[in-house]
C-alpha cells in the first residue's frame, strides 16, 4: 500500500533564462547552513562547467539537496534555454512540485511559458516566486496578472490556479508572502515548499523501481544513472533488471555496486535509499535516460515520455586545411568519432550519424546554441575539426508535402529600431503576430518564423538594435514549407596564395571590405579572410610585399594605417558562414574557408551547380 514520506520533498527550479534560478538555489543552500558560516562560496554554484560560468547560463540540470526543519528538500535546477529543453522534460518526473520563478520586470517570457506548460500537463503544484523584486523598474503587480494569465492560457486546473505567489529578492537573500511586507530571509520561501509541495509517496513492501531521468558522467567510474526510487528500497550489491517503456525487448541483469544521495553540493554513499529518496548509482555501463531499474521478480518500467526531436543539424568534418594538425592535440577521424559518440552520454537531445565520408560526421541538436556549445567544449579539450553551415531538418506529410520547423519568437526592441527588426524578419518569412508595448520605451514584437530564417540573424539584430534588443525564441512545431530565402547579401574576401599576412598586402585588401585577420597571420589559398562589401566573392593576394625601386619619395614611406581585423566570436562564425563554406576550428583560432581551396575547381563547380 502507498504511503506519504513526510520527511522528503523533491522539487525543481524552472524559469526562464537569467530570471534568477542559479542565483535563488545559491540562497537556498547557504540559508539551510550547507555553508560554514567562514566558507567561501563561488557565486551561482551550481553552474559548475567553464562555459556555463562565462555565458551565465545553466546547460546541465544539476541536483543538489538541503535540510530545513528535518525535511530533506532535493532540488534540481534546470537550464532555461530552449536548445536544452530536453533536460527540462526529462526532470520533471523525479519532483512532486516545481518553483516557478519569474523577473519583476521581464515578466512571463516564452521559456516561462514551455516549462510551466511542461509542468501543468503533469499535474504538478506550482508555487510561484516573482524574483527581482528590488530591481528599480520592478513591476510586480502586472507581472502577477500575467502569471495568472499564461495559468489560463494553459488550461490550469482550480487547485493549479490557487497556487501561492512568494516576492523574493534571490540577490539580496530574502523573501516575503506579499509585495508590502519587507522580507528577511528565505524562511517564506522554505514554509510555502513543506506546505504547498506534498511529500513522495509509493509502496515500500513493493518491488524496486527506479525511473533514470539524467545521466552523469564521470571518467573514474563511468556512467552515474541519477532517478528518483518509485516504489520499494534500493541497496548496493543488490540484483536488479533493466527495462525500458520504449524499448520493450530491452532486459538485462545488473548489480548496483555504489549508490549515493545528495547532501548539499556533494554525493554521499548509502547503503540503502527508500520511496522518494532522489539517489546516483554508479557502475552500470550500460544504463540510459528513461530506463527502469526493477526487482527481477516484478520487471514494470514506468512510462517517459520521448525526447524531443532536434531541428537543426551540421556536419563535423575532419580538418584537411593546409595548416591542418598544427594546432590541436586531437586532430583523426577516430578521435573525432570517439568524442563525439562519448558526448551521447549524458546529452539526449543531440543525434551523431555516420555518413558515407569516413571523415565525416552529421551531428543534430535542439538549435544553434545547444551544437555552438558542444563546439567550444571540443575545442577547450584541444581537437581540431571542421564544421559546415547548420542546416534545418526537413520532414514529409503523409501527402509527401515539405514541412520544416517553425519557430516563436519573442523580441523585445527600443521602439525606434521596431519597424526595421519587422522588415527584416518578414524578408525572412516571419509572420507577425503580435505587437505591444511594454514602457520603458520598449516594444514588444512575437513573429512566428521558419527555423532556418533564424540561422545567422542574431549578429545582425545586435547591429540592428544598438545590441539593445532581446530575441528569445522557441521551437513551434513543423509547417509547410515557407519558400526559399535569401541569407547574407555580401560575398567573401578570399586569400590567393598561401604565406603569411603583410601590411602592405592588407592595406590594399582592406578598401573592398571588413577583414578578418591583420598582419603576420597565416592563411592559405581558399581562406575567407573578409566580406566584401558587394555581393560577389573577389581574390586577394594579402601576402604580397612593396617591390623595392630606386626612387625615393616622401609620402611613399609613411606608416601605413590599417583598420584593426573583426574578430568573429565562435557564434558569429557559424552564422557567416555560407553553405560553401567551412568553419575550421581549432584550440587556438578560428578561420573560415571555401570547402573547395582551388579557385578553378571551385568556379568550374559553381558553373555546374548553375
């Protein structure tokens, strides 16, 4: 028979990117004492990995656990991207409630919407923390209004609409039941969690079962299957079956050689762990996202729902440039492959194929940001590879119709810059479908837009709108086929001959365009050092030097003044380049390419693609 254990509650954070998740568990956790009260602590904790620290956002969810008033309250925190929605879903089934937290200011956003939508179709209470309360344009009272809109729009239930509404400050550390009251601390916050978020339930007599929902990775001991124990109690070197709701053949016999729970940021080991305890178990090699762990007696796997589909997809190819192997410890096709088949391990949403190219690798993802992540990880660990132009991925109706995804986008933009963001997303195929203002001078645009209209526009709304703008987008659903369009307007400056940078060579280069690289550089024939102004491709010799003549005059040998190079970001790159273009990444630099460096083959495939 079920029974209630009281002293457990599983939670998770969600909200939308940069409403202030990370910053709220940080609290949380030094509130409930996990801290010494002399520790120092990093700020945002749980972003543990480099890149999460510098871009401030969370990739991986993350479990951490805290102790108020005898009650263990596991928390996850959970990415707000749309490219790592995958981690979202897939949470949700080890919690019995969820803290939505929303900005004073922003308000409920498109991310707030997909993982509040997530939630309510599985039937969990939502407590609602409007963070930034102390920010000076602060609007909690509308913000509230919309929360409880958006509840509406989704078809809440009574119980889902009555939920409580806590006003918090996650930098300041505090939090209160209502907007006049002066918070203290997070003790509101904490009440609200024991009162609001009932306690895991399951039967304890019954037989193990164990749904995984995220995987770890850890080079000493492998895969680390994290889940939440359903029904029955779990112990080391005990016997038991794999099943999976998907897979109905799978069935195989292991042993759970170590098992731990959380405690504050660190994993301890336990012997055994009850209904409700969130636990890892390590030494299963092969244990994956949605399997069930069950006694051997009664194999039931509990239903998971399927990961979403990625929409976006580029090939990584084995760098054959000609400064290829210079500068990346890992550069063959085998290194390559081994990385990126190692990477399915804990990422669920990315897809690898093999294609007909040994040295060749299609990889798929949630969207441009999810790949461009995967990207700068590879190439911090020292490989050296080359990526293509991402690409949508296309689907057929049942009527052999075109169908591609489409995306939402919200956009928020000075007012001034609106009707420009309009025009160049409608030359995209975006289809306005609302427009407000939101004061502070700010106009709020939602266009629904093919995916691929997307590739490469963020660089461009920077430009746009004075790198005031905001663009959050969404993935829709698949639709028709919207028709082609037209990406970059400029063609490409491309060097002639191989050799290294000189200022004489640039100085001349540098009137047709913006360039890429300055002097003592080294490039090769077939390299893109720049973009040209016009739309044409153009031939540059930048190696050349000045020929030496008898005559001798006075301006002649005045320094000659050159603009600095642009320097591309990683992101920038991949939204330049052209579909016959290349990305080649390495450790040290990042340079743009034709796929083919010798002009003649590639104007005579230019002729023939024609």
């Amino acid at each position: 028979m079920n029974i209630k254990r009281e002293d457990i509650r599983n939670i998770a954070i969600i909200a939308h990117v940069d409403h202030g998740k990370t910053t709220l568990v940080d609290e949380l956790l030094k509130q409930s004492g996990v801290f010494r009260s002399n520790q120092e602590v990093a700020e945002r904790v749980m972003d543990s990995g480099d890149i999460e620290r510098e871009r401030g956002i969370t990739i991986l969810s993350k479990n951490t656990a805290i102790t108020y008033k005898d009650t263990k309250i596991n928390i996850i925190d959970t990415p707000g991207h749309a490219d790592f929605g995958g981690e979202v879903e897939r949470v949700l089934k080890m919690v019995n409630g969820v803290v939505l937290v929303v900005d004073a200011f922003e308000g409920a956003m498109p991310q707030t919407k997909f993982v509040l939508k997530k939630a309510l179709e599985l039937n969990l209470p939502v407590i609602v923390c409007i963070n930034k309360i102390d920010r000076p344009e602060a609007r909690p009272a509308e913000v509230v209004d919309e929360v409880l809109e958006l509840f509406i729009d989704l078809d809440a239930s009574e119980e889902q609409l009555d939920c409580p509404f806590i006003y918090a400050s996650a930098k300041a550390g505090i939090a209160s039941y209502s907007m006049d009251e002066e918070g203290k601390d997070m003790v509101p916050l904490f009440e609200t969690i024991l009162d609001y978020i009932p306690a895991p339930e399951g039967d304890p007599d019954a037989g193990t079962q164990v749904l995984i929902s995220t995987i770890d990775y850890n080079e000493y001991v492998g895969r680390i299957g994290i889940g939440k124990v359903d029904n029955g109690k779990v112990s080391v070197n005990q016997d038991v079956v794999i099943v999976n709701h998907h897979d109905k053949d799978k069935m195989q016999r292991v042993k759970i050689s170590k098992l731990y729970e959380f405690d504050g940021l660190n994993k301890v080991e336990v012997k055994e762990a009850g209904i409700g305890s969130i636990v890892a178990i390590s030494g299963i090699a092969d244990i994956h996202i949605g399997d069930t762990l069950c006694s051997p007696e009664n194999p039931v796997a509990i239903p998971f729902q399927k990961i979403s589909e990625p929409t976006i997809a580029m090939h990584f190819i084995v760098n054959d440039s000609p400064l290829a192997g210079q500068e990346g410890k890992f550069v063959t096709s085998r290194h390559l492959r081994d990385r990126l088949f190692s990477e399915l391990n804990h990422d669920v949403s990315l897809r690898v194929e093999e294609t007909e190219n040994t040295d060749s690798f299609k990889v798929s993802g949630r969207g441009e940001l999810h790949l461009s992540v995967l990207i700068e990880n590879m190439r911090r660990e020292g490989y050296e590879f080359a990526v293509s132009k991402a690409e949508v991925l296309y689907k057929t109706d049942e009527r052999g119709k075109k169908l591609e995804p489409m995306e939402r986008a919200y956009i928020d933009v000075p007012d001034d810059f609106s009707g420009n963001v309009i025009q160049k997303l409608s030359n995209r195929k975006g289809e306005l479908q609302g427009m407000s203002s939101i004061g502070g001078g700010f106009t709020r645009l939602e266009f629904l837009i093919p995916s691929r209209g997307l590739i490469g526009y963020r660089g461009e709304f920077m430009t746009d709108t004075k790198g005031n703008g905001i663009l959050n987008t969404m993935f829709e659903e698949y639709g028709p086929y919207k028709g082609d369009i037209a990406y970059r307007k400029q063609g490409s400056l491309i060097a002639f001959e191989s050799g290294e940078t000189v200022a004489y060579g640039l100085f001349s280069a540098q009137e047709r365009g913006t360039l890429f690289v300055g002097p003592g550089e080294k490039v090769y024939a077939g390299m893109v050092i720049g973009q040209n102004g016009k739309a044409e491709d153009i031939e540059l010799n930048v190696c050349k030097t000045k020929h030496l003549t008898n005559t001798r005059s006075s301006s002649a040998d005045d320094a000659l003044k050159l603009i600095p190079p642009k320097k591309l970001s990683l992101e920038e790159a991949l939204e330049f380049i052209d579909t016959d273009e290349l990305l080649e990444i390495t450790p040290e630099n990042l340079r743009i390419r034709k796929k083919i460096l010798d002009s003649t083959l590639r104007f005579r495939s230019k002729k023939n693609a024609k």
